[in-house]
C-alpha cells in the first residue's frame, strides 16, 4: 500500500485476477458499511486507488485483513454488445489463431466478458475473458483515427472505441451501441465489474438505435 496525498490509497497487486478480486472485496464491505468513508474506488491493471479517504490510517488497517478471492470478485449487470465482425484487422487474428474468420468470431463471442477497469479515453473499458492462448499484439503502426464503436484486441483485452480516436489495437469489428453519451446517466456504458457478452449480427440487420439496456442476472 502507499499513500497517495492527504486522502488516498494506492494498492499495488499482481495483476488484473486479484485487481478484480480486491475491488470486489472493497464493493462488498462499503455496501456493508464496513468501509468507512470512501469517495471512489478506481481498479486499473495492477493498482486499487482509494480515493477521498475520511481516515487513511483506519482504512489501511482493514486493508491489511484482506484476503480477497476469486469468490469475491463483484458480479455486475450484463450488458449485451451486437457487433458487425467486419474489421480491417479481422482475417490477420483470424490467421494468428489459425482459423478461419467465421471461426475467429465463434472464439470472439463465446466468452462472458467482464471490465476490469477503464481508461485511455472516457468510455473505453479493458475487457477480460478471452483465453490467454488468444492474446495478440498491438498493430506495429498505429492508426491516426480509428471510427466510433470498433471493436478491437490488443494482448487478451477486449476493447470498444467510444470516440474517434488515433489507436493501435487490432480491429474485430463494429456496433452501433453508444459507449460514451455525457448526456445520458452514467454517461459511461461500461464500467468495472460490467459483466459483457458480444453477439454477431449481420451488417443489414445492425443500426444504430436507442441502447439495449442492460439487465442483472
């Protein structure tokens, strides 16, 4: 653990798998009230930040009889993500996990997808749950502009492009949904512990519309 200013922790940690587990953990134990007062809880790929802490020294006493678990790891809403598998970058993973295009969609869409934390650019959330024997590198050279609602690879995440933005992740395909509207509460469609699940929908039959709400189960 180390303190961050007056009012924060930053836990670092292993990797993604216990970053999910303690931020479960930490989810439990504030709706138990057990937590104390804390503003925000931030995961990322290796680190928990604390955030507006009222009593740092009480908080990381707690801290320290963590013993989080897979167990542990918060199960959020479902949200559904329709997507035309139509990407520049499509038949190259294809070819990297030897198979065929259509069969590199079957892959792509059989996981349950949860975010394990967001960044980069508002909206954008790191999705894990593809198997590690599927990881692929960045593109070498990024794109200068990558359009609204790709859906993309890089190593094992998963990721949506929320905005038009320069990028260097490998392009699956594309939906229509809208990932970032800051007229809309959350203005953030995905958002740690989101459980996520890509389904394959024909380029005709996909348009952009009103989103599909998501659902608990």
């Amino acid at each position: 653990m180390r303190r961050v200013g007056e009012r924060a922790l930053l836990v670092e940690l292993p990797g993604t798998a216990e970053v999910a587990a303690l931020y479960g953990w930490l989810r439990d134990r504030q709706t138990g009230g057990e937590l104390g007062e804390v503003g925000e809880i931030v995961p990322a790929a290796r680190t928990v930040l604390l955030d507006e802490v009222a009593d740092v020294t009480a908080l990381a006493a707690l801290l320290r009889t963590a013993r989080p678990t897979a167990a542990t790891t918060a199960g959020g809403p479902l949200v559904e993500i329709p997507t035309v598998y139509d990407g520049a970058d499509l038949a190259e993973v294809a070819a990297r996990w030897g198979v065929s295009a259509e069969a590199a969609v079957r892959i792509h869409t059989e996981p349950e997808y949860v975010v394990a934390f967001c960044g980069f650019a508002p909206g954008f959330g790191y999705l894990t749950g593809l198997p590690p024997r599927y990881g692929v590198p960045r593109r070498a050279t990024p794109r200068s502009a990558v359009p609204t609602g790709s859906v993309a690879l890089a190593g094992t995440y998963t990721g949506v492009y929320p905005s038009p933005s320069p990028g260097g992740w490998q392009l699956i395909g594309r939906t229509a949904l809208a990932l970032w509207d800051p007229a809309r509460e959350p203005a953030a469609l995905l958002a740690p512990g989101v459980r996520v699940r890509f389904t394959a929908v024909r380029a005709a039959d996909h348009r952009p519309g009103p989103l599909r709400p998501s659902r608990p189960t």
